[in-house]
C-alpha cells in the first residue's frame, strides 16, 4: 500500500504516522548517538512508542507528522507542531531526524521549511518558537537560516552528562517568514 503524501518537498515528503514507523522511532529512542541529541535518558519499549504517539494524534492541540524520503518512502524521522493555541495562532516546533545516515544532506532544513509554511499559510499561526540545546550548533544554524531569531535562553534547563544545559527559544512571526520566503 502506498504512503499518503501530506506535504511533498523536493527530497522529502511529510505523513501522516504509520504503524509501520514505531520501529524506527523504538530502535532510534534507544541509539546513543540519537538520544545524546533528544536528550532522553530512559529506554523506551514499542508498546510506549506507540501509546505516546497515539496521545499525541488524539490531542486537538498537537500535529504530528513522519518525515519519509523520497523515493521510496522510507521513514527517517517525525516533526510536529505541539500545544498549538488556536486563539493566539502560536505553536511550538519540533523536528528530529531519526536514522542517522540522512544527517548534514539537508533533509531538517527542508522539513522545517515545509512546516513552517504549512504552519503560517494553512493553520494560519502567526508565531512559532522552538527550544533547541544551545550546543546544538548544526540545529541553530538551520533555524537561523530559515529565519528563526533567538529570543531567549532557558539556563541550565536540562541536565546531560552530569551538567546543567542551556536551551535556547527561538521564535519566528509569520510576517518575517513572509518578508524572507519572498
């Protein structure tokens, strides 16, 4: 059976979640090298992978999608906008690329291209923020691209490898992404 294509980008495509996905995501919550960039601690089994995930999909306030390549399909990630407040038009995006070898060939700048665009001309938000560990060189560097601009630091918000970490909030309007898609 074909995959839906919610969203289609130039080398990626945005779906709905699929059963067939809680194998990536279970194998990946539990890969050092990925979790080190989550920030998880704890092992995950499937059976939490996909209650979680259900949650997520049940919630009025979240949107969540698997980020497949093309072509073919393959699942290599999941990004979603969460407590989405429909009176404010805000959200708060999240992206996390999930099997190791499509890192650095830009597939995160264009899946967060894609949901910025979906998020500011089909939901009709008009801010997003994202939280992002401020080690996370790579990460900001898309964002910044994209036209997210720091607002804020979260200090000492998390703690890894035996020291507090800070976050940075990033947030980008819908008329700076207007003024920069142009």
């Amino acid at each position: 059976m074909d995959q839906p294509q919610f969203i289609i980008g130039n080398k990626i495509v945005l779906r709905p979640f699929d059963s067939r996905d809680t194998l990536l995501f279970y194998k990946s919550e539990n890969d050092p090298d990925i979790r080190e960039t989550l920030f998880l601690a704890y092992p995950v089994n499937i059976d939490h992978i996909k209650e979680r995930i259900e949650s997520q999909i049940k919630s009025r306030d979240t949107i969540v999608l698997s980020i497949a390549e093309k072509p073919g399909g393959a699942t290599i990630g999941q990004t979603a906008f969460f407590r989405i407040d429909y009176i404010s038009r805000s959200a708060i995006f999240y992206l996390a690329l999930m099997d190791k070898t499509v890192w650095s060939k830009g597939y995160g700048t264009e899946a967060t291209q894609l949901m910025i665009d979906y998020g500011f001309n089909t939901l009709n938000l008009n801010r997003i923020q994202l939280h992002v560990f401020s080690g996370n060189l790579a990460a900001i560097k898309i964002y910044e691209k994209i036209g997210f601009v720091k607002e804020g630091v979260l200090r000492e918000a998390m703690y890894h490898h035996g020291k507090y970490c800070d976050f940075l909030v990033m947030g980008l309007l819908k008329r700076e992404w207007q003024t920069y898609s142009l």
